[in-house]
C-alpha cells in the first residue's frame, strides 16, 4: 500500500493504522457515532427558535427576499466588506429551499454543524483508529464554541466543516497516493479561500507542515506550493482591495489581542468553553492542555523509537496536530500587530479540531496510564461544565424590530 510517515499500513492492521484487538468494531463504532450525532443535534436544536435574529446575523438575514442572488451579495457586502462569498450564496438558496424563518435559515449552519462530527470521526480513525474518532466526535458535539456557532447565520460552521475536509484529503492524498486526493485537497482549500478570510492561516499551517516534515518529497510539496500559489493570487488581489473606511469601520470592534487573550484562545476557548468572552480564569486549563501535549508528544517519540513500526503514534502525526493547532491563532496574533487588529477566537476556530483529535489519539498509546486518563477526563469535564454553568439567551437581542432593520457598519464579523 502507498504511503509513507504517519499514514504507513500493513495488511494487518485496521484502516486508521490501529490494532484490532484494541480498537472498537465497526458496527459498535458507527452505532456510538450514532448516539454522538443524537447528542450534538440535540445541543444544536434545542430551543433554537428561541433566540430572534442578532447583531451579526442581522448583515444578511434580512435582506434574502431580495430577487437576485447578485443583489443579495452586494447588499451584504455593502455592511460586511470582508466578507467572502461562498457561505451567502448556499444561505440564499438554502433560503429558498426551506423557508426564511429564523429556524430554517439557521438549519444550515446545523447540517455543516453535524457534518463536522462526522469528518473529524473518520479523520481520528485515519489519523489513530475508531477509539480515538469517537472521542474527537464528542468533544466537537459537546464543546459549547461549536455548538454555539452551529446555531447561527454566519460562516463558521461551513469553516469548520470545509478545514476538517482539506485536512482529512491531504491525510488520505499523502497515505494512499493519487491525484484524486490531491485534487479534493486542492478543491477544498479554494472552498476555504472563498468562505473566510483568515481560512488562509490553515493552509500556512499545511504548506509548514509538506515542508518540515516531507521536505525531501520535494516533487510532491512543490506541486502542492504551485497549485495553492494559484489559487492564493486572486485571493491575495481582492485583499489588497479591502481599503477604505468601510473596512476600517467592519473591523473597528477589534482591540488589540494581549499575550493573555492567546493563551486564553488555546487553553479555554478551544478545549470548549467561555464562547461568549471569557477569559483565561484558572489554572485548571492551562494545565490539562499543556500535559495532553506532553502525553502525546513523548509517546509519540517514544514510539518511534522502540517500534519505528507502529503507525498508531509517530512523531510526524503530533507534528501535524500541533501546527494546526497551534500557528493559525499564533499567527492571526502577530497579523494583529504587524497589520491591523484582527484577532477574534472565531476566526480560527478550526483549529480547536486538532486539541479534540490529540485527546482521541491519548487513548491510542499503548501503555495507557491513570494520568493519561486524567488529562481525557479534565477534558471532558471542562466541556460539560461550560454546559452546566452557561446560560441561555447568549446571543445580544435585536428586539422586534431589529431583525428587519439595515445594519450600521462594523457589526459584520
């Protein structure tokens, strides 16, 4: 079988590189996937309908009973300069599908929402194996930022869902060979260019990724360089064409990040909580995040050494789940001193799915001890606390006639 680094197989082994003595079967498997959709709709549903049309959805929402989708987009680009156009136009169809009430409208941002559950459980099993998919699968159902942004009328959950696909297609396009792969990872990283602005800072993190680790495959991430250096042109060219005090207005809401607001983004946003600005609290946190980097860190090192063999954890694939997890925010941070303020935990939240699927891959070490299940315990408690302790309304009412006014600038994130 093709392939090579963390994505090697042997005919022995199940399809995300695990054993099968050690991993869960294929039909208790999809039936716990099964339950863990239930649960992340559920999350997702409940009381949806509730909560009237808010500050940022008010940019797009009221306007699709325009008559043409070129109309719509220009209206919305008109209060949202930033903004990228792929998530409007499937909003302006699915509109016309459904139903434009509050509820239907916002069922889009669900189904990408469920999406993600599903394509971050087959990434953990090609990444690991089942155990570790479903455990990734949970964390994304239950962690309140996802949830959150599964209800709204915004671009994030399709972010999120298309970050997840361009991760899993170069997972595949590297362990299987083959120009399909390739081609799905290319299509979706020009889906990702068309949806969100700061999309851009998963590729870096790829492109650093081809090139710390598969530097001597220098055929295959130059062809990857060439092609996204491609599609980057045109999206670097209507960048360059976001000036003016429209734009200045859009981002005006966005201080300045200090050093405490990033740590706060890995340590307490990411691993589920605090969605609607909180801040870095207790050192609780801090401490489960840094000791599952530690966990999989070394027994990533030490597998490869002792069974240089075993593809259940090798050094590359923690290398990978920490660029991606760690460069996108990093980055927006120092794009937030050298150019413009501009980071918001949001932006980037794609990146959380790394954090998720380290946890999944804890359970994959072989010799499991009681305080890698401390670290996966902690998680899971951080999670359904936010749950517990946060309360409903989040989102900043309008009122009754706010869902059907123009928005001023600078509200459209």
């Amino acid at each position: 079988m093709q392939g090579g680094g963390f994505f090697r197989v042997s005919d022995g082994e199940m399809y995300g590189g695990g054993d099968l003595r050690t991993s869960w079967s294929r039909g208790v498997a999809f039936a716990v996937l099964a339950g863990i959709l239930i649960l992340g709709f559920g999350l997702r549903i409940y009381r949806l309908g509730d909560e009237c049309i808010w500050l940022d959805e008010v940019v797009s929402y009221p306007y699709l009973d325009l008559p043409t989708l070129g109309a719509y987009l220009e209206e919305v680009r008109s209060h949202d300069p930033p903004m990228s156009p792929l998530y409007f136009t499937l909003q302006y169809y699915w509109a016309r599908v459904v139903g434009d009430s509050v509820t239907a409208v916002r069922s889009l941002s669900i189904v990408f929402g469920l999406a993600s559950i599903v394509l971050v459980y087959v990434l953990g099993v090609v990444l690991y194996n089942r155990s570790a998919g479903l455990v990734a699968a949970l964390c994304t159902a239950m962690a309140i930022p996802h949830v959150y942004y599964a209800q709204e009328v915004r671009v994030y959950a399709l972010l999120q869902c298309l970050a997840l696909g361009s991760m899993l297609t170069l997972a595949l396009a590297l362990r299987r060979g083959g120009r399909r792969w390739w081609i799905a990872h290319a299509a979706c990283n020009a889906l990702i260019l068309t949806t969100h602005l700061f999309g851009v800072l998963l590729i870096v993190a790829q492109g650093c990724y081809l090139i710390a680790v598969h530097g001597r495959r220098w055929r295959m991430w130059l062809g990857w360089g060439c092609a996204h250096a491609a599609m980057l042109a045109p999206f670097l060219i209507r960048v360059n064409r976001l000036r003016g005090d429209a734009l200045d207005q859009a981002i005006s809401f966005i201080p300045e990040p200090s050093l405490r607001w990033l740590l706060n983004t890995y340590c307490v946003y990411y691993p589920g909580v605090d969605a609607w600005g909180g801040r870095l609290h207790a050192i609780g946190p801090v401490v489960g995040v840094l000791a599952l980097l530690a966990v999989m860190g070394t027994a990533a090192i030490v597998a490869d050494r002792r069974n240089p063999g075993n593809t259940l954890l090798r050094t590359d694939t923690f290398v990978l789940l920490t660029l991606w997890y760690l460069l996108p925010p990093f980055l927006l941070f120092v794009l937030s001193y050298a150019v413009t303020p501009s980071f918001v935990e949001r932006y980037t939240l794609y990146s959380s799915f790394a954090l998720y699927l380290m946890a999944g891959g804890a359970l994959a070490l072989p010799n499991r001890s009681w305080w890698t299940g401390l670290v996966l315990v902690g998680i899971g408690c951080h999670c359904a606390r936010g749950h517990v302790s946060s309360g409903r309304t989040h989102r900043r009412l309008e009122g009754s006639t706010g869902a059907a006014s123009k928005p001023a600038h600078g509200h459209a994130r």
